[in-house]
C-alpha cells in the first residue's frame, strides 16, 4: 500500500500555515521585508513552543499583502497538497490577513483565492473550500467584523466559519456573537478546542457557540461522559496527530488519543494543521498511523468517509469526491 498514493480528504488546513518557506522567503525578498530570524539554517520555519508558534505563523504572514499574493499562495499551496493524495481540502482562511476586515477588500481576496483553487482544480486534480476564520487572541469584537466577511460572502467557495488561534484566551461563550451571526446566514460552524484547554472547554464550545466540528479536541479523552455526548451528538473531532506531537500537546505519537477516541465512538478525521511547520504531509500521518497504531486500508477508508460527510460542501461535490476515494474503500 502507498501512503501517498491514497486519495485523502482534508479537513483542518491552515492556508497560510500550508504556505512553503522558500515561498514566503522569496515573497518577503521581493517587497524588502526582512523576517529572516522566522527561518532557520536550513530555511524551515524556526521556533520554540506554541506562543512563539503563533508568533512565527503571524510574521510569515506579513509578505502576504495583496490578492495577487494569496492567488500565489493558494496555488503554491494546493500543488503541494495535491502531491501527497488529497482530492478534497478545507482551509481556513482569515479576513483579518486579507483585508483587516473589510468586506469590499475580503472580497477581492476570495475572488483571487477562488482563481487559484479553480485552475488547481484543473491542473493539480484537487478541490478547495474556504473556511473564514477569527482569530481567537484577537478578540470577540475583531471576530465579528470575521463573521460579517463569512456572511456576506458564503455560498460556492465559502463553506463554513470557525475559529483559531489562541484556545486559552477568553471562554466560548466571548465569541458567542460571531458565532449566532454566522449561523443565522446558514454557515455551518466549527472551532479550534481541546488542544490545550481541559475538556471542559471543549463542552463549552460545543454548548455555546453550537458547532457541529471541532478542531483538535483530543483532550476531550479525558472525560468519558464528554465522549458520549460528542458521539451522541455526532460531533466530529478534526485531529491533526503530527501537529499535537510536534508542539507538545501529547508526549509523543503512541500517547496519541486518536484510537482511543475512535474506539470511544467518536467520530475523527485526520489533517495536517500547518504542514510545513510541523514537518508533516498527510503522506506522514498517514504512515505514522500505521506504524504507531496499525491502522490498514480500512481505517483509512473510513476516517476519509467520515471526513467527506463531514465537509462543508455542496453535495454535488461531496458525490464528485466520494468517486475519487472509491480506490481506497
């Protein structure tokens, strides 16, 4: 079996995150700015931690000034996330680095990203969607101006609204807001939680702000009755193992709760995060799962279901999509 070869599905992808280093390094030479210290020795994205994280993520973003840049971006990106099998992705994408917020400028943004996710599409045989994202440590009153961009332009590429960032900053319920205005246009909703926060945050996210994902949400393991309700409720968990092992947020790839969550009923996919900063591709996952748990064809197949009926398309693309993973069942 070839890891790399599976078509996949990908639901928790950070588009700018996704940006390779030479990509940013070279978009940061072109307009004289300098963040060099974001890059080590060997040009790979450089830091310590999930707050110095954060801080690398937002200073590779600074190059990133214009819609013609996030055309680039896009393209860079899918290219090589088309590389490694993935026939369907979910990004999350921020008005706050396109635009600061402003509708009239989001809209020129998107309008260049869905260029760029159509000629990959045709060129690189993968499909993009656009999740709009608040940024967490930004704010209740910033992820409103977020949510009014996810509402004002969702339908065809734009999918769904969620939420990043900085899980420990403020409660759920702070962003409640954005959350209700994103719901009354119809999004479908989802949230960065569990990744740091104790199960509790994950309860609450799920109680306040009514999302149907979650991102992470890997220590929801730590409270039984919370596993029920989710998988009552059919809550699905957007785990992004390498991720969590690289920034600490588990000891290592065999303290890992995915399989435990699946045998507790839970409904969980599998996604990168940010993959160049991880050092990861789904190709990665994919074999660290394996190898690390024994995962086979199977438990591939069905995690990449459960990932398809989790998408936040239309169902014309989720019948378009579930072709393309036929070879993998």
């Amino acid at each position: 079996m070839s890891f790399q070869s599976i078509p996949k599905v990908e639901l928790h992808l950070h588009l700018e995150g996704a940006a390779p280093p030479k990509f940013i390094a070279g978009l940061a030479r072109e307009k004289n700015i300098d963040i060099s210290k974001i890059f080590d020795e060997k040009g790979n994205y450089a830091y310590q931690g999930f707050a110095e994280f954060l801080n690398t993520y937002e200073a590779a973003c600074q190059p990133l000034k214009t819609p013609q840049d996030f055309y680039r971006l896009t393209l860079a990106v899918l290219e090589e996330t088309a590389k490694h099998g993935v026939v369907y992705a979910e990004t999350f994408v921020s008005p706050d680095f396109c635009g600061g917020g402003d509708v009239t400028l989001w809209r020129e943004y998107l309008a260049a990203m869905q260029e760029a996710a159509n000629e990959a599409e045709r060129d690189f045989g993968i499909t993009l969607r656009g999740i709009i994202t608040a940024i967490r440590h930004f704010g209740p009153e910033q992820a409103k101006t977020a949510a009014k961009c996810a509402a004002e332009t969702y339908g065809d590429f734009v999918v769904g609204f969620g939420m990043a960032g900085a899980e420990m900053e403020g409660r759920p319920t702070d962003f409640a807001y954005s959350f209700d205005m994103a719901r009354e246009a119809g999004l479908p909703l989802t949230c960065h939680a569990g990744e740091w926060g104790g199960p509790d945050m994950v309860a609450d996210t799920i109680r306040d702000l009514g999302v149907n994902r979650i991102g992470h949400g890997i220590n929801a393991i730590q409270d039984p009755k919370l596993l029920s309700e989710i998988a009552e409720k059919g809550v699905v968990l957007e785990v992004c193992p390498g991720s969590n092992v690289v920034l600490g947020a588990v000891k290592d790839w065999a303290s890992h709760p995915i399989q435990k969550l699946r045998d507790a009923g839970v409904a969980v996919t599998v996604s990168t995060d940010d993959p160049p900063f991880f050092h990861t591709t789904m190709t990665y996952e994919f074999e660290m799962l394996a190898k690390t748990f024994g995962w086979d064809e199977k438990d591939f197949a069905e995690v990449n279901q459960t990932a398809l009926k989790a998408a936040y398309c239309d169902e014309a693309t989720r019948a378009k999509i579930a072709k393309l993973l036929e070879p993998a069942q």
